[in-house]
C-alpha cells in the first residue's frame, strides 16, 4: 500500500476515444510516466458507449468522453471532469478562396461539395445538423473512414469537411484550417474526464488527472494558432 500510494507501483487502467489518443492523451501519457517510473498503464480505446461501459464495470477506472450540446452526458454514475472545449473547424484545400475569409459563416457554404465521416460518425451529425440550422442540406462527395482520408479529399478538391480541432493535431500540409464566425459558431464538443462515482479515485488515477488538466490547457492557450496545432503534441 505504501508502494501503491507513493506511485511506485501498480496499474492505471485507463478508456479513451481516437482523437483524443492522438492528441492529448500521448503528451499527457508521457509526462506521467516520467514521473511515475513503476506505474504500469493499459489503455482501452473505443466508441462513447463503449467507455461508458467500461466505466461501469470498472474495467478501466478512468476514462476520456466526449459530449455536445445537443446530447450532453447525464449518468449518474459517473464523476465527469472538463477538462477543455473541442470547436469545429472547416477544413479546405490549401488553395481554396475561402482562405481570404477571416472567418467563415455555414450559411455562405451551400453551394459547396461536403467530405463526410461514414458510418453514422458523431461528425457527421454535426455536419448535418450545422447544415440544416444553416438552411441547407450538405451534398455529399465523400464518406471517408478516418481523419486523415478525409484530408486527403480536401486536399484533392473533392469537397470540404468539418472536424473537432483536435481531430487535426496530425494536419497536411495540402489542407488549411479556417474558423467559423463568432456570432454563429460552429458546434463545440466538450472533452470529460469520467471515473465511476461509486469507486474513489486511487492515486494513481488522482496523479493522471492532474496531468491531464495540465495538458488540456496546451489545447486552450490563448493565441493557439490553427498552425501552430500540428506542433502541440511535441511541446
């Protein structure tokens, strides 16, 4: 026990959800195993209900969610934590004349062709949702499986996408990032530390969270420049 709450040893078990594994679980993974040499870490990764699950039966005691405002996490089973907010971005080839906008309004972008996440993705929900607020129901190019694919259509000029910030910590070079205007924004997705409610936090999971907030304010610095977002990781 002493090993244990001294962070000498033992095991994290932790959830999380692609974008966030690529972007600020990495960072944070690193930084607390440099401080915590003889903590073992295993992290299960999958879809919303499936961390939720894995909350409940305790086979992870942490884990990374996600909410939007429309289907906001309501379990009381669960200690949510915020640990920072996700804005949607547009996502258009390097060389797009959208690129002189300094900001973007959905409602100017109708005529446009849309690179769309596939299989019931949740950003393809606030893909269509967004539109259909705008006025507009998105014509569809491409239904692409993951993040970088569907940079690759944008680059290609296929079509336009949108996608959470962090979703493009990995950004082409062929690709450019513009935000939308502030008077109507584009969705915005929270990102939550959960642990189930019904067991303590061991030290361990205590220690991890801190680096966590710690971390997650790296993706919230004022001044964050959309360019600056494929250097975050490394920092």
């Amino acid at each position: 026990m002493d090993s244990f709450t001294a962070l000498d040893q033992g095991t994290l078990r932790l959830g999380s959800f692609p974008t966030a594994s690529a972007s600020l679980l990495p960072l944070a993974l690193t930084r607390f195993r440099r401080r915590h040499t003889g903590i073992r870490i295993e992290v299960r990764a999958g879809v919303l209900a499936e961390l939720r699950e894995m909350l409940h039966t305790g086979e992870v005691e942490q884990g990374l969610l996600w909410d939007y405002e429309w289907n906001r996490l309501d379990d009381p089973a669960l200690s949510l934590t915020h640990l920072l907010d996700d804005p949607t971005v547009l996502v258009v080839p390097a060389d797009s004349p959208l690129r002189s906008h300094p900001a973007v309004r959905l409602g100017d972008l109708a005529d446009q062709e849309w690179i769309i996440r596939a299989d019931n993705h949740p950003v393809a929900d606030v893909l269509r949702r967004s539109c259909r607020q705008a006025g507009f129901e998105p014509r569809i190019a491409y239904s692409s499986h993951d993040y970088q694919e569907a940079q690759a259509m944008v680059a290609a000029g296929l079509g336009i996408a949108l996608a959470p910030r962090l979703a493009l910590t990995s950004r082409r070079s062929d690709v450019r990032l513009l935000p939308f205007a502030s008077d109507v924004p584009a969705p915005t997705r929270r990102i939550l530390l959960a642990r189930a409610t019904a067991r303590p936090a061991t030290p361990p999971a205590q220690a991890m969270a801190r680096v966590l907030r710690t971390v997650a304010q790296r993706f919230t610095a004022p001044g964050l420049h959309r360019a600056q977002l494929g250097a975050v990781r490394r920092g």
